[in-house]
C-alpha cells in the first residue's frame, strides 16, 4: 500500500526514507496489531489497542447499558488510534490535496497554508458533525441544564468516550506530521500553539469529568474553525473571494461569546450550586472552588488570546486592503495621462495623413485648368 510517489530511493531508517515512507511503516503497525486478534495469546493484549476499556454493565430503564470510565489503558487505545489518523491523513495529503495543489500552481509558502487548511477542513467537518451527533442522541440540546446537574459525569456511553480519545488521538498525531510534512521552522511555534491548546482543554474536560460541557465548546470551537479554513481555501483558489473572511468574522465573535456565557453558566453558577464540593479522587468529583476558578481563568484566558489574535488579523487584513487600493490608485493615475497623450495623437492621424481640429484634410484642393 504505496500513499507517496517514489522519485528516489533511499537508504534504510534514513531521515528522508521514514519520511517518504511513514505511512506505510503506520500501516504495517496496525496490521500487525490487527492480526493479534487471531491468537488466543494476544488476543487480550491487542484488544487494548483496538477497543475503549473499563465498561460496566448498568440496569436503566432502557434496559441494560454498558457504559465507560477512563483509566491508564486508555494511553493504548489512543495510540493505535493516533496510527490510524496518520495513515488517513496520507490519504488526503495524497489523493486529494497533491492533486488539487499540482493545479492551482501555489507558491511554497501558500502550499503549505493550503495543506494545512485542507486537512483540518476535513477534520473540523468530521468532528463538528459527530459532536453533533452526540449531543442530540445524548438530549443535551434540548435539556441544556444536563450539562451540570448530577455531576461528576464519570460513566460515559461508548460514542461519547471514542468521541475524546479520537480527539486526543488526532492532536497528538499532529506532533509527528510536522516533521513528517516538512513544515517549515517559522511556522511550526505557531502550531505547536493550538495544538497544544486542544490537548490542554480536551484533557482537561475528559479529566475533571466535564464530557458535557466540552462536548459543546468543541462543537462551536470547531464550526468557527471550520468557517475560517474554508473562507481561506476559496481565497488561494481565487484571491477575490474577501467575503467570506467578514461572514467568519461574525461567526466568530459569536462564538467567543457564546463560549463565555456557558463556561460562566455551567461551571460558575450551575457546579457552584451542587450539594457535594468536596474533592473526592474515587468518586471523580472535582467540583471545588479552586478547580472551579482555574478552569474559568484557563477558558477566559484562551478566549482573550483567541480575540487578541483576532483583532490583529483583522488590522493585518485592513492595512493590506489598504495599501492594495492605494497602489491600485496610483497604477490608475499612472495610465490616464498615457491615454489621454495616445487619444491625442490618434485624433490628429489617420492613415498617415495629419487632419485638421474640424476633421478635414489639410490637403489642398486640385483646381482644374482653363
């Protein structure tokens, strides 16, 4: 299973032949984990990898349900789950972005912002729907209160729990893709910023057992991203396409908004409300004034760091506009003065022959002989 055209051959477990190669490499990974499940003897060792781990088996009214908590075996399921994210982005980087880049004729610099838009696009509208998804089947949608009445949250249905380790799964595989894609040194700080945040906040929710609020803020986090790398995909394709950026922009003030008055809403009045705030490690109650007030700082923060680097987009976006209509201007001015010169000299030439202001010839006229 080949995802990359092989120009070169190169030496074994060198820096560019892991490179070319890492996907199938991940591939030969997973299926040899795969075939673990054939033996009897490593059947229960690669079902770690494969499955979620700590269910139970609970009566509810809809009879019985099994349902999940987290544990350190979870470390292995992520793992096998960061491979598959790996080969799946080789799939796109190959048979649908090359493609796409072998067209448009993109400079390095807008190659790699084109890619990056491209891969996450197709992650956002993945996990934007499937978070959806889930808070419609989970009823939280409808019954916004769920989000903090009975808490802790600790057992979770199966969707809700492969939900996070998928997530945490793809953002830790965006580490290695990095190296993997050569990404250049000035743009890696600037990555490895909102990838860590994402492990930072996805973490932090599927820990505190907060699987319900981060449920919501990873759905609006993702439908404003998805806005943003789409309006910058139509922007390579055509460097017209401006109005795109304003309808994000909207979209995502709306979002900080949002985000805020629900973080303040669930966390700051609805946990402050519960009988029990002690902290108890066994029963996965974090529900304390001091986790309380850092979670708060660590989303308030986020969001003002979010809107700061907002608003200086924006100013960015606006002195280019800026200087762009003003060359547009000059380069204006430059050609009406050759016009008009050329205007001048057309009317005045005809054929050769030079013409009066009333449009007659200056030819004198023949006067016949007597």
């Amino acid at each position: 299973m080949a995802f990359r055209r092989r120009n070169k051959s190169y030496a074994f477990f060198s820096q560019e032949f892991l490179i070319q190669n890492h996907a199938d490499i991940v591939f030969s990974l997973v299926i040899f984990i795969l075939i673990g499940l054939m033996f009897e003897a490593t059947a229960k060792t690669a079902i770690v990898f494969i499955q979620p781990q700590y269910n139970i088996s609970t009566l509810s009214t809809e009879g019985e349900v099994t349902l999940y908590h987290y544990g350190w075996k979870d470390c292995g399921t992520i793992l096998f789950y960061l491979f598959i994210t790996i080969i799946l982005h080789a799939v796109v980087q190959e048979y649908v972005l090359d493609k796409v880049n072998r067209r448009l004729h993109l400079s390095k610099s807008k190659n790699t912002k084109f890619n990056e838009s491209g891969q996450l696009c197709v992650f956002y509208l993945v996990s934007s729907i499937w978070s959806l998804y889930v808070l419609c089947t989970e009823g939280h949608l409808l019954h916004p209160s769920s989000l903090w009445e009975n808490y802790p949250h600790v057992h979770l249905r199966f969707q809700v729990k492969f939900f996070y380790l998928t997530q945490l799964a793809y953002w830790f595989h965006a580490i290695p893709e990095l190296y993997f894609q050569k990404v250049r040194k000035e743009e890696i700080p600037r990555q490895l910023q909102y990838i860590a945040l994402y492990l930072l906040h996805i973490m932090a929710a599927y820990l505190l057992n907060l699987t319900r609020v981060g449920l919501v803020l990873l759905f609006l986090q993702y439908v404003s991203e998805l806005g943003f790398h789409i309006s910058r995909l139509f922007y390579f394709t055509d460097e017209n396409h401006h109005k795109m950026f304003d309808l994000w922009a909207v979209g995502f003030v709306c979002t900080r908004m949002v985000t805020l008055t629900l973080m303040f809403l669930a966390v700051g009045f609805g946990l402050s409300r519960a009988e029990d705030q002690n902290l108890d490690w066994e029963a996965g109650n974090f529900n304390t004034v001091f986790i309380r007030m850092t979670v708060l700082c660590l989303v308030c923060f986020t969001q003002s760091w979010l809107l700061w680097k907002f608003i200086r987009f924006q100013l960015r976006r606006w002195r280019e506009f800026r200087l762009e209509q003003a060359a547009r201007k000059r380069a204006a001015a430059k050609q009406n003065p050759s016009r008009s010169l050329k205007r001048d000299s057309v009317s005045h030439h005809e054929n050769g022959l030079v013409k009066a202001e009333n449009g007659t010839s200056p030819r004198l006229k023949k006067v016949k002989a007597p």
